[in-house]
C-alpha cells in the first residue's frame, strides 16, 4: 500500500544492492521506512527475485543508477530505463539522476501519470562540492518539479562535512532535501545530516555500499525511528 504522508521528518531508507541485502530486508522485523531497490546492483532479476521483493514489508524507491554517479555494470541508457519501467507500478519513489532526465523525460511522464513520486538526485563520490553548487541543482530540481532533491558528495575534511551542512540547513530552496557524505567522515556526516534536516537517511543492511554508509540498526538507534 502506498503512503501519502508528506516526507518532512527524518525517514529510514535500507538499500538493497545484492541478494544478501534482500534476504536481510526480509528478515529484519523492523523494516525501515523505505527500501531502496538499486536495480543496476541486482540486475539481472530473475522471477525468483521479483517473488521476494513483492514480500518486502515497506515501501520502494526504485533506481538504477548511471555509470558515472556509482552504477554497477555499465548499464546502457536503454537497460535502465527496461528496469526502471518494470518496477514503476511497485513504486512509492523514482529516483533518478539530474543529469538523466532529459533522457528518462517519458520515463518520468509515466511515474507522474501513476503518481510515483520523484528524487532528483545528484552524487559525487571524487569531490567536494560546494553549498553554492549545490544550491544551483537544487533549484534545478525544483523547476523540474521534484519532491526530494537527494545528493551524496564527498566528506574527507571538517570543512567538506561543513559545507553539506551549510547546504542543508541554508538552501532554502524550498524543496525536501535528503543529505549524506561519502568517505572518511561519511557515518559522523550520516548521524549529523539526520539530526539537521535531512528527509531520507540510507543505510546498510548487510555490507556498506559505500564508504560511510551506517548499518541500519546504527542509525535507528542514533536518530530514532520515526514510527515510533
């Protein structure tokens, strides 16, 4: 069933980008309040697999992330967008790229017509980038009338997590915004973006995808479950 509550509090998100993440989202007892499907990371999907994600006890956001912001596999433009299609009528949220939508434009008709709600995101897992160039996307994604501007950058330094802050809590784009650092200090970065404001949270449910990325029960008992 799909929820209709705004996303204005901090939200729980456990990634699935292996089969061992989804047989660990099927036994958790506690699901989060989404999970993220990444399908470049699980594809090829087989009947099987999609027996098991109709069991998952929370709602989706599905992705199939492009090559050069993180994609697993070298998917074409055409692959993504067969996977994306496919998993769109299971769908709370579509999250796709910003530099991707231009060629997802009917992609996306299709996800409004059904009323998936959409994640513009943007990742840059090489460099810092600054609050003013995030601020610059997120008006972007604004104009193309998202409901969550999601973005991942890198946070070796202080002053890096100090700028993702300074995005978070001065944009004032307004538009819902979910933040999280990569790197070295990408968990600190996890626990503080939570507590400033960031609307989606991600973490692991087995493995770490990426450097920085917190365990979900980590990260429950940190920020809270907003359930509860």
């Amino acid at each position: 069933m799909r929820r209709t509550g705004k996303v204005g509090r901090p939200q729980l998100v456990g990634v699935i980008a292996s089969q061992t993440d989804l047989r660990h989202a099927l036994a958790t007892r506690q699901p989060p309040d989404f999970f993220e499907l990444r399908l470049d990371a699980l594809s090829p999907i087989t009947a099987p697999d999609e027996k098991n994600i109709s069991r998952l006890r929370a709602p989706l956001i599905i992705t199939a992330r492009h090559p050069r912001e993180g994609g697993v596999g070298n998917l074409t433009v055409e692959k993504r967008r067969e996977l994306l299609l496919r998993f769109l009528p299971r769908a709370e949220y579509i999250d796709v790229e910003l530099q991707s939508t231009r060629e997802f434009k009917s992609l996306l008709s299709e996800a409004k017509k059904r009323r998936v709600r959409l994640i513009l995101s943007y990742h840059n897992f090489k460099a810092t980038s600054s609050s003013r160039s995030l601020c610059a996307r997120a008006k972007r994604a604004k104009i193309l009338r998202a409901d969550i501007f999601k973005v991942a950058t890198l946070t070796d330094t202080p002053a890096a997590l100090a700028q993702l802050i300074d995005f978070l809590t001065n944009s004032r784009v307004g538009l819902p915004i979910s933040a999280m650092g990569i790197g070295k200090l990408g968990a600190i970065s996890r626990l503080l973006l939570a507590r400033c404001g960031s609307v989606l949270n991600y973490a692991s449910l087995g493995r770490p995808n990426v450097e920085g990325q917190l365990p979900l029960e980590v990260l429950r008992s940190s920020v809270g479950d907003s359930r509860l």
